[in-house]
C-alpha cells in the first residue's frame, strides 16, 4: 500500500458503527492511562504523597475520557 492512500469507507452500517465504538473505547483507555500515568509520575518524583496523584490522575483521566466519547458521540452521524 503507497502513502497517502486512504482506505475505502464501509456501506455496511455495522462496520462503521463497530468503527465508532473501537474509537471511543480507545479514547477512553488512553485517557485512562495518561491521567493515571501522570498521577502515578506526580506521586513518585515530584510530592511522594502516597496514592492521592494516582487517584486524582485517574479522575482527572476518567473525565477527559468520558468528555472525549461524549465529543465522539456528537458527531457521530445519525
């Protein structure tokens, strides 16, 4: 496959929507991962203030991923 060649949409309705539902899944589990990466990296090297970076980091985490999946879901067509 060449660069710069985009793959074909799918007609199928169940294949888009399964295309939107992995997206959103994806964003919810990064966003995860990043807030509670970043809370775990605030507790070890910056405050070693115990489990509250890494708790705080996965809210904060929590709701981005859940505002990012409610973006998505917005613009999915109806």
């Amino acid at each position: 496959m060449s660069a710069g060649v985009a793959m074909p949409t799918s007609n199928d309705p169940f294949y888009a929507g399964l295309g939107q539902a992995v997206r959103i899944g994806t964003e919810l589990l990064a966003s995860l991962a990043v807030g509670g990466g970043l809370g775990w990296a605030a507790d070890t090297y910056l405050f070693g203030s115990g489990p509250w970076g890494l708790v705080i980091g996965l809210i904060v985490g929590v709701a981005a991923g859940i505002r990012n999946a409610m973006r998505a879901a917005k613009n999915w067509p109806k």
